[in-house]
C-alpha cells in the first residue's frame, strides 16, 4: 500500500522528491471549487492507496468521505496559517479520542 499526499503547491515537491504521490490543491483566492472532491474520487479510485495525507486545512471533507473505511486510513499534517489555542497534539487527541489528555510530571 502506498501514501498519497494532499497539498498546496508550496509542499508538494518537497513531497514528490520524497518518492511520494501527490495531489496539489490550489489555494489561490481565484481556485477552482471543488477540488477537494474530484481528489477524493481520484483517490478512492486507486486501490493501491494505503494512507491519505492531507494538509489540515481540507481534513473535513477528508473525514467525511472517508467515514466508515478501513482503507484508505486518513491523517493530517498541520498547515503554518492555520491558528491554535492549543498544541497540535492536544487539539489531535481532544478531536479523535474525545477528551484531553493530561501526564503528571515533574
């Protein structure tokens, strides 16, 4: 099974010199809509696809198509525009296991 990446054009050749599969999302104030969704039935298409990595900036569309599947499994990678009141981490595992979590420590 193979990675695939979705990503503005900004990373994506670091990511297809890795060797890595890439859709480019355009996110110019003048880009095309939709393009979210004709990447996810180009990748739902393959079936060679083992994992969807997706700039966090389009995860929900991501979620939501891929709700249910076992294959592809879908992760996100944080985009730099994007503001936190919280860690990455944090707001990951408050998002996907429903609470935070806290480590006592010295």
């Amino acid at each position: 099974m193979k990675p695939v990446v979705v990503a503005t054009s900004d990373l994506a050749d670091g990511f297809r010199l890795a060797g890595i599969s890439v859709y480019e999302v355009d996110d110019s104030p003048g880009a095309p809509a939709g393009q979210t969704r004709a990447i996810i039935e180009a990748v739902l298409a393959r079936s060679d696809v083992g994992i969807v990595l997706v700039d966090e900036r389009y995860m929900a569309d991501f979620e939501r198509a891929f709700e249910g599947r076992e294959l592809p499994m879908v992760a996100s990678f944080p985009a730099e525009e994007v503001q936190r009141n919280e860690t990455y981490i944090d707001e990951l595992t408050r998002r996907y296991l429903g609470q935070k979590i806290y480590v006592e420590g010295s």
